[in-house]
C-alpha cells in the first residue's frame, strides 16, 4: 500500500531534507509542498538539488493544502506547528519536526521557548529504550532536536547500566544548517569561516532540557547536564564529546559491553571498532550515527564521542524512521547507510 505525504516548511533546509529522502521512499508519494513566506514561488529556486521536483510550485502552509494526505510532515519554526496539528484529524499521521511536542513538562517548554505548552507526542527517537514500541501504530511523533539525538545515543548506554554518575558534560560541534536557512549576521561566510564560536552557554540551549529529559527516563533519577554547543565552519554534522564520571567498581570492560549490547541489533548506530573515532565527513547524508567510547583513567570518566549528520540522522532522516515505524514499515525504508565523500 502507498501513502501520500505533504511537507510544510518545504523551502527550508529540514524541509528540503524530507524531500530528498522521500524521493527515494518507495512506499511514499510527495503530495503537497507549502511555505511560509515563499508560497508561490518554484520549489526549484530554494532547493536547486531536487530536480525530480522542478515543476513543483510551493503552496501556502494552509491546513486546506495538507489535508487529504497520509502523512503531514511539519518542517516549521518552533511554536507553528500546535495550531495546524489541531486541525488535522486523527486518522492522518503527523510528523513534527519543531521542538512543540518534545518536552514532558510544562514549566521546561515555558522557561526556554516563553510560550503556552502544546503537549506531548509519541518521541521520534526509536532507540532509546521505550520508544519503538510507542512509535509503532502512532498518529502523532515529535522529532527530537539534532544535539538531542547525538547526545542521548552517545551517553544513555553508561547510564543505562548504571555506570557512570549523572553529572554529565557535552559538547556538541555543530555545522551551520542547525540554525536554518533565515539570514543571520552571525551564519555569513565572512563570520563563520576559519571561527569556532560557543552559543547557548550556561545551560541556555533549548535542547538543554530535553537532553535531561531523555537521559532522566533512562535511570529513574535525575541527571545534571552541562551542555555547549560549539559553531563550526561546515554546512552539515555534529560530533559530541560526552563524558561522565565512572563509578566506584565499574570498568572499562562494563562499559564497552554495554555500548556493544545497546546498539548490537540498531540498524542506524554503529559502535566503531576500539581505536577508531567518529568523524562528522563519515555521516554526511547517512540516516547513521557513529560512536566511540573509552575510560580516561587518569580522570576516572567515561568518555563517548558520536557524530551524525544534523539534517538526515538529527531531523529529517529520524523523521521518517519513525514514521517508517508508525505506518508499519520496515524500519530502514527508504534510508540511507552509506554517507557522502569526500
């Protein structure tokens, strides 16, 4: 049986993504392509690289255009999404992609995005534990943000089996699509070019809370976090360094067994071989994430480093492995192993 999907946000760099996955889904058709500001104009013009689409013109993200799909995939700026999702029926499968029904609390989504909470969705994160099975058969999923996904998978593990402290620490390098595609004195090529520069510091980051969200269901207690986001010269990737304190009589053993048995049978997390360390050009267009973990002795932590590509892996390409899931699809449809290189 195929199914019909419509992506609103269709011109931005998450909206794109969708598309260029979705062209070679072959359970799913591309239905209506919306936009914000760009409605009416050629698809073409704001995704060049989709050439299969070149006759499409973008509609305006109007819940009459995205009616009458399986599927309604939301590539929108945080806070658009609750509005539409209301009007749209039960029967009809939506994807959120914003941060809109990510969080479990309310006082959290209010402290970091100062609106009214929408509620929460199914979690579009099939390999934290619990989560496959409360995708499957969904009519709702919020996809988690991209320094979400890379950080939960390369530090739950640990946690899991209860080796390591929750005084944990991240910090995520990130590529500039991240930030989307509105024009910011900061993402020109003349400020980011040969720059490294922190953001969201202090806690700040809005992916803040739902990292301790994810990370708090997997041990029953409550975990510290101290999170930074670091902007790097490059258009896709991110590659987290994640470390927590070992804890009295656990080993380096324990812990790259738990690692092997956490993503033994995951078809988009690869524990590379010891000695081998991620890098953000070995995700590159891939629905994968790669991971490697260690012991500091002299520190006595743990220490993981994971890499993904923040448009396939940390949106769009998690975006339709959970959909894959909802719709009773095998869960690698349509998603790609193999990266891009050089």
């Amino acid at each position: 049986m195929g199914y019909t999907a419509a992506i609103a946000g269709a011109s931005g760099y998450a909206g794109g993504e969708l598309l260029r996955l979705l062209l070679g889904h072959p359970d799913i058709e591309i239905g209506a392509v919306t936009a914000g500001g760009n409605a009416g104009t050629p698809l073409i013009q704001h995704q060049p690289h989709l050439l299969p689409l070149a006759d499409r013109i973008l509609g305006p993200t109007t819940v009459e255009e995205l009616r009458g799909h399986d599927v309604v995939f939301l590539a929108l700026p945080h806070g658009q999404s609750a509005d539409i999702a209301q009007q749209l029926g039960d029967d009809v499968l939506v994807v959120d992609c914003g941060a809109d029904f990510r969080l479990n609390d309310p006082a959290a989504w209010e402290r970091f995005y100062g609106t009214p909470h929408a509620g929460t969705w199914p979690y579009g994160l099939p390999e934290l534990p619990g989560q496959r099975e409360r995708l499957t058969g969904a009519r709702r999923v919020a996809v988690p943000g991209c320094h979400v996904t890379v950080a939960t998978l390369g530090l739950f593990p640990a946690l899991a089996q209860q080796l390591v402290e929750t005084d944990l620490t991240v910090v995520a390098v990130t590529g500039t699509s991240g930030a989307g595609k509105a024009p910011k004195p900061n993402l020109v090529g003349s400020e980011v070019m040969g720059a490294l520069s922190p953001y969201g510091v202090g806690g700040t980051h809005r992916h803040n809370p739902e990292i301790v969200q994810n990370l708090t269901s997997v041990t029953g207690e409550p975990v510290r976090l101290s999170f930074t986001p670091v902007l790097a010269p490059l258009p896709r990737g991110i590659l987290a360094t994640c470390t927590a304190p070992l804890k009295p009589g656990a080993s380096a053993d324990q812990v790259r067994a738990a690692y092997e048995t956490a993503y033994a049978d995951e078809p988009f997390v690869h524990l590379l071989p010891e000695g081998t360390w991620p890098n953000t050009a070995m995700t590159v267009a891939a629905n994968t994430t790669l991971v490697q973990v260690t012991v500091d002795p002299d520190a006595n932590r743990v220490v993981a480093v994971a890499a993904l590509d923040n448009l396939t892996k940390g949106t769009a390409g998690g975006a339709i492995q959970s959909t894959n899931l909802a719709l009773g699809l095998p869960e690698d449809t349509g998603l790609p192993l193999a990266a891009v290189a050089p």
